[in-house]
C-alpha cells in the first residue's frame, strides 16, 4: 500500500522529495530547488501517517533509507550530496527543465 502510495505521488509530480521537517539536509534540497524556481512537492514523512511505512517502501524501490529521497521526472536521483552534485555539474536545472518543474526562459542558454 506505501508502496503504491510512493509511486503514485512519484508518477504525478515532476519533482518530489520525500523529506522530514526536522532534516537540515532536506531543508537544504528545499531550498535548492526554491531558489532554482522549482516547483516540487514535499512529503514530510514525520507529518504523513503513514511516512514510517513510506519510508520502507522507498527503501525497498531504491535501496535508499535515508531523507531526502529525490524523484526528478519520476526518475530516482538520491538525497542531499547527489542532488547538489548535479547541481554543482550543471546537471540539475536540465533535469528540472525536462521534468516541466521549471520553466523555460528566454534568456536560457540551452536555446
């Protein structure tokens, strides 16, 4: 059931990251994608009533425990380091921009 819950949430949202309130590092990612004008959707797992159950879920699709979990494109791309590394190669807005979670701007330099 959290499973499919998981997914669904995933298959629906361009970007979601499965986080916890209290995790400096989901804040971190958040706020990354605030600042990058991504629109993306939080589930904080401590709120959820069911985020325990969740949380194995996710464990067992992507063999990741931990918070942040990021889906870009329904596409499983880590926590907290991996985002920011693909942010850090230039990777990062290309994925969001191919998810639909930004927009494409005139002034884009992938013209």
């Amino acid at each position: 059931m959290a499973l499919a819950k998981a997914k669904e949430i995933v298959s629906s949202n361009a970007v979601v990251v499965f986080s916890k309130t209290f995790c400096p590092f989901c804040v971190s990612v958040k706020q990354l994608f605030t600042q990058l004008g991504a629109s993306f959707k939080a589930v904080e797992l401590d709120i959820e009533s069911d985020g325990a159950q969740i949380q194995s879920a996710l464990a067992e699709w992507t063999g990741q425990r931990t918070v942040p979990n990021v889906f870009i494109g329904g596409n499983h791309i880590g926590g907290c380091d991996d985002t920011t590394a693909l942010h850090k190669q230039g990777k990062l807005v290309p994925l969001l921009i191919e998810a639909g979670a930004i927009a494409k701007s005139s002034s884009s330099a992938a013209a």
